[in-house]
C-alpha cells in the first residue's frame, strides 16, 4: 500500500463518481474505510486526497488516534457501537453511521 497506488485507485473512483454526479441531486463522498490497517492507512489515504476515514471497531480507531489528529480527516464510525465506548471515541468521530437497536 501506497500513496501512488491509493491515489490511482482515487483518482478512477473520482472519475466514475463525477460521470455519475451531474445526475444526483446528493454530493458524493469517498471514504477511505481503515479496518484492519494500521494507522499508517490513514497517513497513505489522506496523503493521496482522500478526506475521510471511516472505521468500525472501537479499540482500533481509538490506537489510530494520534494520526487523526494530526492529518485532520474527517472520520466516520460505520456500525454498532456498545454505549461505554461513545465518550472514548465522541472526541474524534465526526459521523455516527450505525442503526439503532430494535
């Protein structure tokens, strides 16, 4: 992995998201999803254009959280999260994605 390879595969993502965009009425954005790399993920995805990050499990994005910080992307937490991990991680995520338990 790297910054090379990520931003061609971003730049071929662009290109299909903008030939399809002047037909939806919604803005488009890509998110670079870190699951199961390390924080160095972050670093390439952010390196090669890609302004957000999203991430599922709490332990994970909680070690990624010096780099966030640094690089400043916008992160999106993507499915269920248990209640006692929310203030761990509310100073860091930027949009909640997950469903609510019936």
């Amino acid at each position: 992995m790297n910054v090379a390879s990520v931003g061609e595969q971003l730049a071929l993502v662009q290109a299909r998201i903008a030939a399809v965009e002047r037909s939806w009425t919604h803005p488009i954005d890509v998110v670079a999803v870190t699951k199961g790399f390390g924080p160095e993920a972050i670093e390439v995805a952010v390196g090669a254009g890609c302004g957000s990050i999203g991430e599922n499990y709490a332990q994970e994005l909680a070690g990624k959280r010096d780099v966030i910080e640094r690089l400043r992307p916008q992160v999106h937490f993507i499915g269920h999260l248990q209640s006692n991990k929310v203030r761990m991680l509310a100073p860091v995520v930027d949009v909640w994605e997950t469903c609510a338990a019936a």
